[in-house]
C-alpha cells in the first residue's frame, strides 16, 4: 500500500527527507473547498431569488435588449409614416392613374402579400408571435414589397403615358363626313330599330348618314386600312381600318374606294365617296366603331356640331 505524503529539505542534514500527509489533512482541505463552493453557490441564491437582483451579465444582456427594442420602436414610428404615403401612392394609382389609360386597380393582396420563399422566415420560428423583432420584420417586408409592385405600377403608366399622344390621335374622334347639315341626314341612329327592307325588329350597329352619292368620306382617325372588300349585297364597297388601342372602323356602302389594304391613314384623310352598293333602300354612308369585338355607338367618339369651317380645317391638308 502507497503512502500519501512529500519530501521535505532538512535544513540540518541537507537531505530530503519524505513525510506522510496526514489523511484528516485531506479531509479538511475538501471540506474547507466544498464549504467554499456551498457558500457561493448559497451567495448566488440569495442574490438573485431573495434579494431580486440579477446576475451583472443578465444585466448587460437586458441593457442591450432594451437598447435595441427602443431603436425597433423609433423604426416602426417612422414606418407608419411611410405606410401612411404609400397607402396614398396606392390609392392615386388604382382611382386615378391607372383608370384614366383604361388600366385596372391592382389587388390589394397581391400588393400586401409580402415575400415568399421556402423556409424564409424559419429564423423566427423560436420568437413570440407578438414579437417585436418578428413584427417589425413582416411589416418592412411587407413594405417593401408594395413600395416594389407600385414602382412597377408606375413604369407601366408611364409607358401608356408615353403613347397617349399616339392613342388620342387613333381614337375615331371627327365624323366621317363634313359637318355642313345641308349635304347629309342622319337616318339611323346607332340601337335596336326595325329593318328597313323586311320589318323585323335587329340591332343597328352604326350610324347610317343619308346622302348624294359622291359625298367625300374621311377617316376619323389615324390607322391602317384593314379590309377593302367589293359586294353586291351586305356592306357592298367597304373599308375597315384598323386604329390599334383595340378600335376599328368601318365604311360601308361607298360608291368608290381610294385606298388599299396595308395603307397607312391619318385622321382626316380622304378614302372614298359615299354611294348606294350592297343592301340599300337609298344612298347613304354607314359608319360603325368597334371596340375590341363589341360595337359601340360612334356618336360617343364624335361631336356632330363641329361647324363645317372648323371640319375643313381639319381635313384640308389630307
């Protein structure tokens, strides 16, 4: 058997000699350590369950926490704001900017979906629903995915923007004939009326202007001449042009015809005469407007009080 103990310097002899270690030694030795360790750890309980304090690091930590809760409450103050001038961006967009070129609202949850993406948000599985951290991060994504939909709205109204010239001049806006009240009568309006050769009740697509064969026709705005077609019978010697922005024309019943398929027009230009051909009980022109398949009534797009004079001077350099 071992025995416990150390050499010593034996300051007479010179030599080291060895000396057992008492075991009470040890013993008290780990009683005095563990004793140490029962009055810290009793010290930590105290300090932190009886008396309520906290440890110096848990204060630390609660300093920061509190530091970077008060900057996510002066960011969502300021996000308020901007929620508050995009909700009137967005509200401009949908009832004025986009209706005025014919364009719809865009879905308010398609600009409030936020941002997809598998496992996106995972992170913030471990907060609390009522977060702020998790809160102010799904609405500053939210944010920014609408401020993204509105630029993209805005591209696409500035793009129809740039063509509203273009569209104001390919609207059929001018009557097809001159506006002088002594040269046509304005035999048909556009509606339900009883056919004029068999009676019976139909729709009339167009407006039907009676008058002397020969009368000058003018396209009533700019395009290019979709269809001509010769026939004895329906809309007999017609013209159909296309304007774009979904608009056609057509010119029916002429006596003749001065432009060709694939011509370009601009509004005003001379196409033809007025005449009698195909199913007629007299002469006179008739015109409809189509709006992608439907026919509308062309005295919508048209002001048939324009004095003859301001007429002409529209059409003088065709």
């Amino acid at each position: 058997m071992s025995r416990q103990g150390k050499y010593i310097l034996n300051k007479e002899t010179l030599r080291y000699e060895f000396r057992e270690v008492s075991r009470h030694r040890f013993a008290v030795t780990f009683a005095v350590i563990m004793s140490g360790f029962a009055l810290f750890v009793l010290y930590l309980w105290l300090f932190t369950h009886v008396d309520g304090l906290e440890l110096p690091k848990t204060t630390i930590l609660k300093r920061r926490n509190a530091v970077w809760a008060s900057r996510m409450e002066v960011m969502n103050t300021r996000l308020d704001s901007y929620e508050a001038i995009l909700d009137g961006l967005e509200d401009r967009d949908d009832n004025i900017y986009r209706p005025i070129f014919g364009m719809s609202a865009i879905p308010e949850d398609y600009r409030k979906s936020g941002f997809g993406g598998f496992n996106r948000y995972a992170w913030m599985e471990r907060l609390d629903r009522g977060s702020v951290l998790r809160r102010t991060t799904l609405r500053l994504d939210t944010l920014v995915k609408r401020a993204y939909v509105q630029s993209h709205s805005y591209d696409d109204v500035e793009g129809m923007a740039r063509q509203a010239g273009e569209m104001a001049l390919c609207i059929p806006a001018i009557p097809p004939l001159n506006t002088d009240p002594s040269t046509y009568r304005l035999s048909s309006p556009f509606g339900y009326r009883s056919d004029p050769i068999n009676g019976s009740g139909k729709q009339h697509t167009g407006m039907d202007f009676a008058c002397p064969p020969g009368n000058p026709i003018h396209v009533s705005g700019d395009g290019v001449v979709e269809t001509v077609e010769h026939k004895g019978d329906g809309y007999g010697n017609s013209v159909m042009v296309n304007h774009g922005f979904g608009y056609r024309t057509r010119y029916a019943h002429m006596s003749t015809i001065e432009v060709e398929e694939g011509q370009k027009l601009r509004r005003g230009d001379f196409i033809g005469t007025t005449g009698r051909s195909g199913r007629v009980t007299g002469p006179h022109l008739h015109y409809e407007v189509l709006f992608g398949q439907d026919f509308v009534d062309p005295a919508l797009y048209m002001d048939l009080s324009l004095s003859p004079k301001d007429y002409s001077t529209l059409v003088k350099d065709r």
